[in-house]
C-alpha cells in the first residue's frame, strides 16, 4: 500500500506541471502557426516540431492522470474492510 501511495504521489507531483507545459506548447504553436508562412518549409517545420511536444505532454499528462485515478480505485478496494449496513435513523423500534 506504501508503494501504491507513493506512485499516486510522483503521478499527482508530475501531472501538473504536464498541463502547464501542455497550454504553453499550445500558446507557442498557436503563435507559430500565426506569424509562419503555410508555403516556407522552415515555418511548416517550427509547427510541426510545435504540434510534437504539445501532443507528447498532452499524452503523458493523460498517462499519469489514469495511473493516479487506477491507484485510488486499488487504494478504495483494498482499504475497504467490509461492507456496513446503514444505520436506521428513522425508525427507532
């Protein structure tokens, strides 16, 4: 359980900063793609190189996200001791 709550810590640690890499790709490709001329080989190049890393943070973003939300629902099973029944708090008799 020591080891599942430390993965879920690195992928909570590393996940944010994936998303503020990810909207600064975005912003950075978007100004690319702006200011680049369609028909320059070099600008078509800036872009594409742009559109790489902002797919590849995007991407592991994801991937720590489900490693994260797969480790709290193995932490929900295993820490679940049993099932209780609901007290009856509307009839007392």
């Amino acid at each position: 359980m020591t080891f599942l709550i430390a993965i879920m810590s690195f992928a909570n640690f590393v996940f944010y900063p994936l998303v503020v890499g990810s909207i600064i790709a975005v912003i950075i490709e978007q100004i690319l793609r702006q200011s680049g001329n369609e028909y320059d080989p070099k600008a078509v190049g800036k872009v594409n190189v742009a559109m790489g890393v902002r797919k590849y943070l995007i991407r592991q973003a994801w991937l720590f996200n489900i490693i994260w939300f797969l480790g709290y629902a193995i932490l929900l099973v295993v820490n679940r001791t049993g099932v209780h029944q609901m007290p009856d708090m509307i009839w007392q008799g």
